[in-house]
C-alpha cells in the first residue's frame, strides 16, 4: 500500500505502522539500540544498565469504566520499562490542553495519575504543560517517559524466542479496548466490561524473582495479542500455535466482540502480558504468576513451534487450524 | 518422399507414440517416432498422398486422452527406411509438454474389471495409457515411472511386458499394476488396524449398508461416503463434519441411475459420462429416494458418476447413491496422505479405505453447471488441471496468486495459462501451505520461472502479503473485479474495450472501499469504473458478511434512517432488542462500518428480509437460497432503482428496491415472487446502466463475472435481457466465475501491463 500522506491505519498497530518506524524512522534515527525495535531502549549508563521508554496517551474517551487517561499514561509507560525485566523508577510527565477543558476533570485525572504512581512505587520527577486552541487537541493529551535499571545479564527481548517455549498470558484479553468502545458504541452489559488499566513491575519482579528462564515479555496494547505474538514470531523467526480454546476471554467482552464484529486477539490490553518462558520452567512460572494481585487469571495459551517460521496459528474451537495474521491497516472483510 | 511430422500438445503419457506405430502400419509406411522436448516428432517415407493422408489421422485419429493443438510438416527426398521404430526419447524428452490431468477409467479397463477371465478381475487400480491417475501422482517431470508416486511398485513381468509392448494398450503406461505386482486396497478402523482384510470392498460395503460413514482413498484425495438414500446417516455425516447446510454431492453407478433422481439434458449427459466426470448439477425429480438431508430445499443436486475402479467396485450392485464429499472438516483442505486421513477425520469417519499408491497432489472433484448448452465451471480442478487455458499470444514470464478465498494460482508459459486445481481459503494454514506447494510444483513440472507476480489490490488478502514478499519478484497489483473481467476477455480472446459487469461479495477497491457491484469500461491493461451500486455500510465488517441481518440493517438504515424501526417487519421485530440499536450506532460512529457496493450483499440482505437466512454457515448461502426461491413462470415485473450520474459515473440507488421488498414482506407476498421480482430487478439494473454506457462509449460487448453470475436465474435473465437490447454477452465456460477464476484475470491483466511497459 503507497499513501502520500498518514491515514489513521498508520496508527492502529499494524503493519502500516511497522512501515513507518521501517522505512520513515529508522533510515535516519538507526542506531544499535534504536534497531531493535523493542517497547524499551535499554543501555549502560556508567556500570548501570537502564531502561528508558515513552509513549502518549489520547484516548476518548478520557474517563472510562476502570480507569482514566491519567492512570493509563502512567500504567503504559511503568509496563513499557517493565517487559525488559527492569524495575521502573521516574517518570516524566507532559500535558497538551484544550482550551476549555474543565479543571475538575483536570483534578480527577490528577488523582488517578497519583494513585497509580503509588501502586506502582515510582514517582513524576520532571514535567511540562501546553495550552492549545479548541480543536487543536482532544481534551487533553499526555506523554510520559519512564527510566528503570536492570540486572546484567538479564535478557528478555521479542528476538529471543525459542521453539519449545510456552507462551503465557497475565489474564483475561480484550477487556480494555472493549470496555473503550462499550462506552463509545453504548453496549450496555449486566457486568459492565471494565478496562484492565494496571501496572505490571510487580507481577514481573516477582517473575524474575522466581528463577523461571524468560526470553520475551510484552504487554500486548494496540493490535492486541496478535500484533504481540506475530513480533515475537518474526524477531525469532520462529512460529507460534495458540489455542482458541485456552484463550482467556470474560464471556460479556467475548459477546461485546461478537456484536461489533471484532475479535478479542486484535482487541488492546492495558494491563496483561504475554511472556515466552522456557517450557519446562513455564509451570511453576504459573503459579508464581497466579498468587500475584495482576496475574490471578494467568495462563499458558500455547507453545514456540519450529514452522512455519514467523507465522502465528491458532486451532479454533471447531478443529481447524487458522493462521492469525499481523493486519496491514483497518479490519477490512477479506472474505466473500 | 519423406515427411517430417512434429506434433504439439497433450502427446505424451496418453500413448501417442503406439497410437502413431500402429497408424503407420495401416498405412503401410516406414518411419518412426520419438518423444522429444516440444511433444512427438514423426517421420514416415511414401507418396505425397500417403504421407498427406497420414498426417491427416495423427490430428483426426489421436487417442482419447491427448489434445493435438497442433501439426506441422517439412518435406523432404526419400532415404529409404525400412520399417516402423518406436525410437528412445531425444535428451530432454517430455520437459516442456503438457501434463495429462487425472482422467476416469476407460470403457477396456471397466470391461476387463468385470471380465472373470481377466488378470484384473476386480483388480481397484486398473489403468492404461487411456485412463487413471496422472496429475495427482506425478512429483517431477519427465513423466516416468520413478517420478511418480508408483516407483516403489516394480512391475511383474506381465506388467512389464505391457509397458514394453508398442502395441499394447498399457505401453508406457507408466500408472501400470496388477494383482500381483501393485498398489492394495485395505479397510482401517481410526487406529489403524485392518477390518475384513480378506475383501475390503465387501468389508466397506457393508460398513455402508450399516449407515456407518467411510472415508474412501480416490485419484485427488479422500472422499467421505455414506449412502445417500440413508437420511440419518447423513444427518450424522453432516454433525460430524461441521457442515450445517451447504449441498452434498452424490455418486451414482451410471446415467440410468442418475435419471431416476434428476432430470438430465443431453448435454448435462454429455458432461456426467465425459471421462473428466466433473459433479454435475442436475435438477431434482419430485419424490426421488435421495435423502432430504442431502441437499435441503434445494432443487439441484450435485452428482458425478464413478471414476476410479475402486468407486465401480463399491457401487456396482449394492446402492443407488452415495454421498462423496471432500474428505475434511469444513475449512480445511482434502484430505490426501493415510495417516493424514486416519488423524483429521478420524471424529468423522468410523472406517477408512485406503491404498498404498500415495497421492503427491490434491486435486477436488469439479463442479460444473451446463448453460445454455455449454458448461459454466463453478470449480476447476480434477478432470481438468493442469489443461491450460490457451491464449491467442505469447505470455509473459508471470505467476498470479488469486484472491484470498475459492484460491487459484495461475502460471504462464509459451501462449499458455496453467490456471492451478481449487486450493482453498487462504486462512487455513493447511490450505495456505497447500498453496505455497502448489506454486513450487506447478513451477518445476512446467519449468518456468517467473519474473512477474501478479496479485490483488486487497493488503490482508494472504496471496497478497505472500506475493509482497516475493522480493526477486516484479510485483504487479491487480484490482479485483478488473481480474474478474479479463479473466472472461481472456477465455474469449477479446481485446480492446468492453463493458465489465462484474458482481460477487468483496473485493477491495481502489478508493478503499468494498466493492462488488461494479460497472466498468475494461481493457485488459486498465479500467475505468464507470458504474456502481450505492455504498452501503457494513455494520461489523467480516461479520455483516456470515450474518446478512447486519447487512440488512445496514441497507434499511439507507433506506429509512431511525425510522427503521417502525417497520413492521420480521427482521426488525426478531432482531434482539439492543442489536439494532448497537448497529445503528456503528453505523453513526463508523466503527467497524466499512462501506460496501457488493451486489452480494444486496442479494443477502434481500434474502435476511425475507427471512430466509439471518446468519450464513457457507458462502454465497443467503444468495443461494434466495434463487432457489425464484420461479421460471413468475412475474415479469420488478422493483424500482434509481440511477444517478455524477462525473460521468452512474450510480445504483438500491433503496427503492429495498423499499419495494419491505413493502411486499409487510403485505405478506409470496417470498417466491418477491425473489422473482427481486432477480428481474438486477438484471435490469445490469441492462440499464450497460445501456447509458454503451451510450456515451460506443461498446457493444458485456463481459459478466463474478460470483453473483454463477445464479443461473440471475444469468439467464440478464443475458436474455442485454441480447434484447443489441449487447453481446458473454459468460465463462473455461474458469469460475467466482474467485477461482481469479488468476487467470490476474495474468491475463499483468501480461497486458508488462507489454505496454505499464508496470516498469
């Protein structure tokens, strides 16, 4: 696909994003730390080895059922430093403003910006405000950046795959982006879907803390499980066959894809990660996992085969075997 | 004098050379004959009027398997040869002729199965140079013996003197076997072990008497068989495989059998007795004892008559029909290995007949249709691949990789389009590796390399994103329902411009866009989209497609804004409470909601409306189904549309004719003349805007393809109607006019591209 200007498929977590980090972003920014293309860049500062991660938030809306703007700025970035085994420590904070946009919603994002720091044991070190014309913005838009420090010798990374490997999940999918679009789209359940907005660095400290041998970590945001295991596949050139049927899925956020037409493993998750751990340590990884608050519904979804190489397949609950492809832009019907 | 004669074509595995041996000796003429790299070479000494006269019967009296495309003669002074030689093949023999496809048993092979006094009395893998396996057995090329799947049979001495014998019906007949020396039948229950293993076809005749269910080793692949005139037994054939509602085809001894189920023209015989023994479709007599379950409400059945010995064996005395369906669960390819079989089937079938002749290729049964006396294939592969479609030029070095369901490749070489058996939907990984194999193999058997790639415009289609990977590849982009034109102009040579008509479910168009319901002024190098049917949105995307009440919501919403609710219809008022709501939300915000000009769509939502299907369990259903509703002797009258131009494009309003539908479903009209007026409709449609643009273009040729077309009722109507109007029509007889037909559009419009220095 050529397009001579960004469409909103260049942010959807496909492959249209992918080419804009390949072909537009790397060709001039390539460095040896950059080219891996993790959620982290990790580095030596003096004999420290760090971790360092940003990224922005522009969600609507900004307050949604289990969480807000704030807590996920906070909750994304913690997670980010995190899926390279690292503690996070600091925060950087910054805020685009829309004009008119009313100070107790302000205030309330405030608060859940704090309680989530706290939970997450790190703190706003540094920040910074810009005030923009109605309509420039959406509200409010954040950025963070977060810095954390890692053990030598620790290396967890998408390109570090093995067959063999179980792959992991923290929990239940799905349920952040469908709880965004069960407010925007008005679905009304008896369990109202709530999004699953957490920080992570303490279910992965008590991960490394159990001696597991883990080889990838990421929590699948934007593009949801798929996009996640589909860079695990291909940084390996490995492939991975999940189970339909292990999938954890909460039956309201299984009938809430069902209506829009959407499905759970392209769906986003703002609070669980998917690790690929050595199999025969994968287990009592589990149970570590489970005793954890953000890990009670872990699972193991399914396994690191030999081939077909970089490609990700899942055996559906009817018998057959589909291959779970990274999409190029939307979600267009491919079928007749 | 002497003559030269080099033949070209499907000469070679079909016993050409014994054939031209015992022609010589008829004629009385000295000479001899070899297999060389572009077919058979002859040369033969005598009288112009004899050599003349021969040259004649080589393309007259060729064996029945072979297709002479074409003969050539140099003349030359008289050596003086002595008699008649079969000479060994020249270095390079039988690498760039054609393949023989899979042919069904020939009349001396069936009458030596039955011959009591025949050494292959009964035997299940008699063959000759006539008939049996070809295409599913050969793993490289030339085409002898050990590149088959049959090098592990040494032949007994019998078998071998066949094969030697220049005037034996099996000389070279490389498939060659016998009680002794062969491939054997055993039946196995799902771990394995052998059940009746003193005669497993009476073993397997009485497991199917039972009602049980019997997976059955054929030439391309398994088939599932249960007899047809069990009901329960299909019924249970039916849960086990998944597959809710789509048609099952049956299998009958021969056409007086067939006739005391469905009504059979002359050419409907014609195509059931060719030795492709492609499944027909027939129409159903009333009251005939095939179970319901085998085809529900459905007023054709698919039937094919035996084609390996194995299927005579089973059926000679013992039932009227039976149910052979594709041997797999629903989405995923055939199944072809034994131990495949006894692994993917074994919740299916409760025994397995299998062989020792392993199966290198899958190939599916055909399915054709006959109209207006020529057959219109609706799937293209056993009996007919790998038979090239020919083309009135030379073709670039090029591989198309179809669409991404009902897939096809396509590979040229010379003025030759080798369009691939049916492989599948691309998202099953069986089916998808089944693809990448059958682009390798179809490289290698024809030896041609590509330097093109041809593919569909669609960036999630997986033919797509194979062939974008391709890097030593010149990729060349194909928009869908331009592939579907061609791929018609191409089967009929035609060049220059014409006027596409081109209707099926999805295709991605060149705005983003799904399209589907398309109006385009074609030549093979280009289009312009000058119609198309209103967009519609597709509340749920892939979901508004398996469930046509979205769709339905989708177009009522056009139709009657919010006040959709407030039509007192079934749809609306069955609909769960807070669905409607949700999708007319969808359709507000866009989420999900992509739009749509598909005729398909607008085929489904009719038959939703109707109450005919509000989900879908195989593609096309809620369309098919709606045809089966429409009558021969109906009215004649129809709905209102509108169309608009803009920019020099017309665009359908399909609203009043959704308003005319729900109108009649409020007044309760017959849902049989609701379809009839409903079919009237779009082939007016096609008529009208064909008519405005024929008016300001000047082109009185109409392509139609896409899968829509493939609606007999639909057909006939349209091309009736555009004859009526001084159109020249035309229809696919050689490739589907559904996405199998795909590629070969595909290559047809990058070869143009390539020529023109289009695509550089």
């Amino acid at each position: 696909m050529n397009y001579d200007r960004i469409v909103l498929a260049h942010g959807s977590g496909g492959q249209l994003g992918n080419d804009l980090v390949e072909k537009r972003f790397l060709p001039f920014l390539s460095n040896s730390i950059l080219d891996k293309l993790n959620d982290q860049g990790v580095f030596e500062l003096g004999k420290q080895r760090m971790a360092f991660t940003t990224d922005s938030y522009v969600v609507s809306p900004i307050f949604f059922p289990g969480g807000t703007i704030g807590d996920l700025a906070v909750n994304g970035t913690v997670n980010d430093v995190s899926m390279c085994g690292a503690t996070p420590m600091y925060l950087s904070l910054g805020l685009i403003l829309e004009e008119g946009l009313p100070l107790e919603e302000l205030d309330r994002i405030m608060l859940s910006i704090q309680e989530s720091t706290r939970e997450a044991g790190v703190q706003i070190v540094t920040g910074d405000t810009k005030v923009v014309p109605k309509g420039s913005a959406d509200k409010i838009f954040i950025n963070t950046a977060g810095v954390g420090v890692l053990d030598a010798g620790v290396c967890i990374s998408a390109d570090n795959v093995r067959v063999g490997d179980a792959i992991l999940v923290s929990g239940f999918i799905a349920d952040h982006g469908m709880a965004i679009m069960s407010v925007r789209e008005g679905l009304v359940f008896d369990n109202p879907i709530l999004s699953d907005s957490a920080p992570l660095n303490g279910l992965v400290r008590d991960m490394m803390a159990s001696g597991a041998e883990i080889h990838a970590m990421r929590d699948p945001t934007r593009g949801g499980l798929a996009a996640t295991l589909n860079e695990f596949a291909r940084s390996s050139g490995v492939g991975i066959a999940i189970g339909e049927t292990e999938l954890p899925v909460r039956p309201e956020v299984a009938e809430a894809c069902r209506l829009l037409g959407l499905d759970p493993v392209r769906v986003a998750n703002e609070g669980k990660l998917v690790a690929a751990v050595r199999d025969s340590d994968a287990e009592s990884l589990l149970e570590v996992m489970r005793r954890n608050p953000r890990g009670g519904d872990s699972r193991i979804i399914g396994t690191v085969v030999a081939g077909p190489k970089n490609t990700v397949v899942m055996k559906t609950a009817k018998g057959d075997t589909r291959i779970v492809d990274m999409v190029v832009g939307g979600s267009l019907p491919r079928i007749c | 004098m002497k003559a030269r004669i080099s033949v070209k074509g499907i000469v070679q595995g079909v016993g050409f050379r014994p054939f031209v041996y015992r022609l010589a000796h008829e004629h009385g003429l000295p000479g001899w004959v070899l297999n060389c790299s572009s077919g058979v070479e002859i040369e033969v000494e005598g009288t112009k009027e004899q050599v003349v006269a021969f040259a004649r019967d080589v393309r007259g009296k060729a064996p029945p398997l072979s297709k002479v495309i074409d003969v050539s003669s140099e003349f030359s002074t008289s050596e003086g040869l002595v008699g008649f030689a079969i000479r060994e093949s020249v270095a390079g023999a039988s690498k760039s002729t054609l393949i023989s496809p899979d042919i069904g048993i020939c009349d001396d092979c069936l009458r030596e199965l039955f011959d009591p006094d025949n050494r292959r009395h009964l035997y299940p893998f008699i063959n000759c140079t006539n008939c049996g396996p070809r295409y599913t057995i050969i793993r490289d090329i030339p085409y002898d013996r050990p590149k088959t799947t049959m090098s592990t049979f040494v032949m007994c001495t019998s078998c071998q003197g066949e094969y030697d014998d220049p005037l034996d019906r099996r000389f070279h007949a490389q498939p060659n076997a016998c009680w002794e020396c062969g491939p054997r039948l055993s039946l196995v229950s799902h771990d394995g072990k052998e059940i009746g293993s003193d005669d497993p076809i009476a073993a397997t005749i009485d497991q199917l008497k039972q009602g049980r269910i019997a997976a059955i080793k054929g030439l391309g692949g398994f088939h599932l068989a249960v007899d047809a005139e069990n009901d329960e037994a299909v019924r249970r054939l039916r849960r086990r495989k998944m597959r809710e509602a789509k048609a099952l085809a049956i299998m009958a001894l021969d056409t007086r059998v067939v006739g005391a189920y469905c009504h059979i023209k002359p050419e409907e015989e014609a195509w059931l007795t060719s030795q492709r023994r492609p499944i027909v479709l027939l129409e159903k007599k009333k009251g005939n004892s095939i179970a319901e379950s085998v085809a529900p409400g459905n007023r054709f059945l698919g039937v094919m008559l035996p084609y390996a010995p194995v299927h005579y064996l089973i059926l000679k005395n013992d039932f009227g029909a039976l149910v052979m369906t594709s041997g797999n669960l629903t989405d995923e390819p055939i199944a072809m290995e034994n131990g495949e079989a006894l692994r993917r089937l074994r919740e299916i079938a409760d025994c397995f007949l299998v062989n020792d002749r392993d199966i290198y290729l899958r190939t599916d049964d055909s399915v054709i249709r006959v109209f207006q006396n020529r057959e219109m294939p609706l799937r293209r592969s056993r009996g007919f691949v790998p038979v090239p479609v020919h083309m009135d030029r030379q073709l670039e070095p090029i591989l198309a990789v179809g669409a991404e369901m009902k897939n096809t490749i396509c590979l040229s070489r010379g003025n030759a389009a080798f369009v691939s058996q049916h492989i599948g939907d691309l998202e099953n990984l069986e089916t998808y590796e089944f693809f990448r194999m059958t682009i390798d193999h179809l490289k290698r058997i024809l030896e041609v390399e590509p330097r093109y790639i041809a593919y569909d415009l669609h960036p999630e289609y997986l033919s797509t994103k194979f062939a974008l990977e391709q890097d030593d590849l010149h990729p060349i982009g194909v928009q869908h329902h331009h592939a579907h034109c061609v791929s018609c102009m191409a089967e009929h040579d035609l060049s220059g411009a014409v006027i596409g008509v081109s209707f099926d479910g999805t295709g991605y168009g060149l705005d983003g866009n799904i399209w589907g319901g398309e109006f385009l002024v074609a030549e093979r190098h280009g289009f312009t989209r000058k119609g198309h049917l209103r967009y519609i949105p597709m509340p749920g995307g892939a979901a508004a497609i398996r469930e046509p009440w979205r769709m339905a919501i989708g177009f009522l919403h056009t139709a009657f804004g919010s006040s959709l609710k407030d039509q007192d219809i079934g749809l609306v008022r069955n609909a769960p409470e807070n669905h409607v709501e949700i999708l007319l939300r969808m359709i507000s915000s866009g989420v999900n909601c992509p739009q749509t000009s598909s005729c398909g769509r607008l085929f489904d939502t009719v038959s939703a409306l109707l109450n005919v299907t509000g989900s879908v369990s195989y593609e096309g259903q809620a369309a098919i189904e709606l045809e089966l509703l429409a009558q021969d002797n109906g009215p004649e009258d129809r709905y209102d549309f509108g169309v608009d131009e803009a920019a020099g494009v017309h665009i359908v309003d399909t609203v009043p004719v959704i308003a005319g539908v729900v109108a009649d479903v409020r007044k309760g009209t017959d849902p049989a003349v609701i379809s009839t007026r409903f079919h009237n409709t779009v082939a007016s449609i096609v008529c009208t805007v064909c008519q405005r643009i024929a008016d300001s273009a000047g082109l009185d040729r109409v392509v139609l393809s896409g899968g829509v077309f493939q609606n007999y009722f639909l057909l006939s109507k349209t091309v009736a109607m555009l004859s009526g109007t001084g159109f020249r029509a035309f229809t696919h007889s050689a490739v589907p006019a559904n996405d199998g037909g795909i590629a070969l559009g595909q290559l047809a419009v990058a070869d143009e591209m390539v020529r023109m220095g289009k695509s550089i």
